[in-house]
C-alpha cells in the first residue's frame, strides 16, 4: 500500500523501452524522441527503479 509496482507502471505506460539489472534493483527505462524539422531534437527518458537503489538515505525512506 502506497507504493507503485511494476504491474502499476505496465499498466500506466505499457513495456519499458529497455531494462537494466543493477544488483538488485531493476531499472525500467521509457525513452522518448522528439525530432524537430528545425532546431535540436529532443531525447528524454523517464527512468523507474524497483528494489533497493544503493542509495542509503533513499532505501531508509523507502524502509529498504
């Protein structure tokens, strides 16, 4: 309760673009391109981690 899971983020954005293995966190990502007629292109990503992160103050708040 109160946390979003892998099936939420599925549900809401569908198959990420590619994935990553870090230990033991699983790192979605949904990469997104604009490519404009002038001017740069845009490149984003949206990223989703799913376990712990490595980071100890973020895993405490998370209760990790």
């Amino acid at each position: 309760m109160g946390k979003t899971t892998q099936e939420d983020v599925r549900g809401a954005f569908g198959a990420p673009s590619r994935r990553e293995q870090l230990g033991d966190t699983q790192v979605w990502y949904y990469d997104f391109v604009k490519i404009k007629s002038f001017g740069k292109n845009i490149q984003e990503a949206t990223v989703f981690e799913f376990g712990k992160t490595g980071n100890p103050l973020i895993d405490a708040a998370n209760g990790k």
